[in-house]
C-alpha cells in the first residue's frame, strides 16, 4: 500500500500548504528519514515573498532538517536503522569536470532537494547516504537542523582565506552573518566588526564574541570601521544581506589588497558596484556557493564544543504554526534568529 504525507509547498507569496504526497520507493544507496526537527532558512524567506532569483513558485520548502534513519537501501553501508542525522540537501551530478575533481558545490548540473520537489517540513525525507550524517549523542535534532547553515558560514569563512591576526567586517546579524563572526573569530582570534539594523540581533552577535556591533540605522558602518582601524579598514569583509548597498559597504571598509565575501541572495539582480575600487586598492570580491566537505567539520566543530548553534534558536514551533514561523522572521519588530519546526515526537 501506498504511504501518503503531507509536505509544505508554498503556492504564491505569503501563502503555505500542505499539500499530499505520495512516499517513492528508495533507491539502492537512499535512506528515509523520519524528519524530527527543521528550521526555517533565509532562502526560505525569500520563496516566502517570492522573490527568490533561482526558484519560481510553486516550491517545495525546507532544507535545514535532522531526523532518524527508519529504512534502508538494499546496498547501503555507511548508516544503519536508527542512525541520529543532518542532511546535506545539495543534489550534485557525481560526472561533470567539477564533481569529478572533488568540488561537488561547483556541479555543472547542481539543485538542491527542495527545488527538485522534496521539503524538509515533512515527516519524510529520502536522501542519498553520503548525503546523510551521523549526529554525535552530544548533538540534539534541533542543533543538528543547524548544521547546514553553519557548514553554508563555514565554507565563506574558508573561501575567504581569513588567518590569525586578520581583521573582518560582515554586514548582517542573521544566522548566516552570526555564524561568520563565530567562525572568524575562531580563525583569526580576533571579534568582528557586524552590521545590522535589528538591535537585537545586533546583541546577540556582541554575546557570542562580535568585537563591535554597528546599528547602521544610527551610525555609518564604513566611517565607524575605518575610524577603529586608523583609516586602514579590514582584511576581510562579508555580505550576508543581499543588499547594494551592503555590499558597496562590504567593499568600502576593506583595506587595500584585502577581499570581500559574498554569501547574501540578491533579490534585485542589478546592482551598481563600485568597480573603481577593485583597481585602485587592489581587492578582491569572492563568491561562496554553498558547501563541499564542509559538514564533516561543522559537525566536529560542534562535537568538539569549538562552539554552539543552541544560542541562535529563539523560537521552536510545532509544524502546525510553519506559517507563524515565516511571519515571525519577517516581521522586524521580534526577537528572533533562528525558527525551528518540530515534526514529531523525540
């Protein structure tokens, strides 16, 4: 007999359904996961408002999820029935020049489950097994679901080539931008300069190791950086807004020679970037595409206690209040970073 659930699509800008969905037969190496808690992510917001610039609605939704395996491939070897994971919900084609060479983030033909139709706000996920990964006991299924977003920071941080002593900026005190300053100060061994317009955040940033946060509604971030580092700016700068006119700021505070990460998603496509800039202080704007090898080490960072995604989760909602999660994040007035769904009993 046929297994139906309910899966979360969203239809048309502001509107969540649960629409019925039929379970598929597993493939050899594919393992089911009972979907135990999921949260809400910032691409999530945009398919929300639906604006996000590589999806058209109607869309699957959910990608931050953890669960237990309950059913196995014929050929599977690396997970057993029960296994605690964090998927990993980017789909590479394994045969283009990029997988081939091990860079699987850069995949000719790469999606990810939600666009390809399979959400995370689910009591079913079907992965791949190297796509699932073991949660140490240490780990709960709430901070497993943030496993994806910190190994997305992880990857930026590395792309950036950050080292001890380096200085850095990042505009935005999200999860993502949160997760960077963590990152980079375990990096370079020194806080991060955050910018963001939501005080709350703002302070949550400074409570887990921000140098100096900067209300960008009260002051100018690019006057105040520049005037703490004598005039110099930073070696190292983060967009995580999707914004033009935090990315000019990204590239405005960098000291010459230094680079800029990229990890917000534009909802506006055309921008106008200072290009003066790249030539006549010799920086460099970088793209960071996701991750590749990266949850293996999100995973033992937290393992290790390196550091802690607990402190990010504001808000835990059943699935029934999926849609009161969304408003909660978009509505600027509340306290919140990050929104976890919970899908069924632990």
């Amino acid at each position: 007999m046929a297994i139906t659930y309910p899966m979360a699509v969203i239809t048309a800008p502001g509107t969540i359904e649960f629409q019925t969905k039929t379970l598929a037969p597993l493939g050899d190496h594919d393992v089911l996961v009972r979907i135990k808690a999921a949260a809400i992510c910032g691409s999530d917001l945009h398919l929300y408002k639906g604006l996000h610039p590589s999806v058209k609605l109607p869309s699957a939704v959910g990608h931050e999820a953890a669960g237990e395996i309950v059913e196995i491939g014929r050929s599977v070897t690396k997970h057993q029935l029960g296994d605690r994971v964090t998927i990993e919900p980017v789909i590479a084609c394994g045969t283009c020049v990029y997988c081939v060479r091990g860079d699987y983030h850069l995949c000719a033909n790469i999606s990810f489950q939600y666009r390809k139709g399979q959400g995370a706000f689910s009591p079913w996920f079907i992965v791949h097994e190297d796509r699932a990964y073991r949660l140490p006991d240490i780990i709960s299924y709430e901070e497993g679901a943030l496993v994806e977003p910190l190994s997305f920071a992880l990857h930026s941080v590395k792309r950036s080539g950050i080292r001890l002593g380096q200085t850095s900026a990042i505009f935005g005190a999200g999860a993502i931008g949160i997760l960077v300053s963590m990152l980079s100060r375990q990096a370079s061994g020194i806080g991060s300069f955050i910018c963001d317009i939501h005080p709350y955040r703002l302070q949550k940033a400074l409570d887990l190791g921000a140098r100096q946060a900067i209300n960008s509604r009260e002051q100018d971030p690019v006057e105040v950086i520049l005037k703490a580092t004598d005039g110099l700016g930073v070696d190292k700068s983060f967009e995580a807004v999707g914004l033009e006119s935090t990315l000019s700021q990204a590239l405005h505070v960098l000291k010459h020679g230094a680079n800029a990460t990229l990890l917000g998603i534009f909802e506006q496509l055309e921008n106008k970037i200072p290009v003066h800039l790249f030539v006549q202080r010799e920086i460099s704007l970088f793209g960071s595409q996701g991750y590749s090898w990266d949850f293996q080490d999100a995973l033992a960072m937290l393992a290790t206690g390196m550091l802690s995604v607990k402190p990010l989760i504001t808000h835990t909602l059943p699935v029934q209040e999926l849609k009161q999660g969304f408003d909660i994040l978009l509505n600027p007035k509340n306290e919140s970073i990050k929104v976890i769904i919970k899908l069924s009993d632990q």
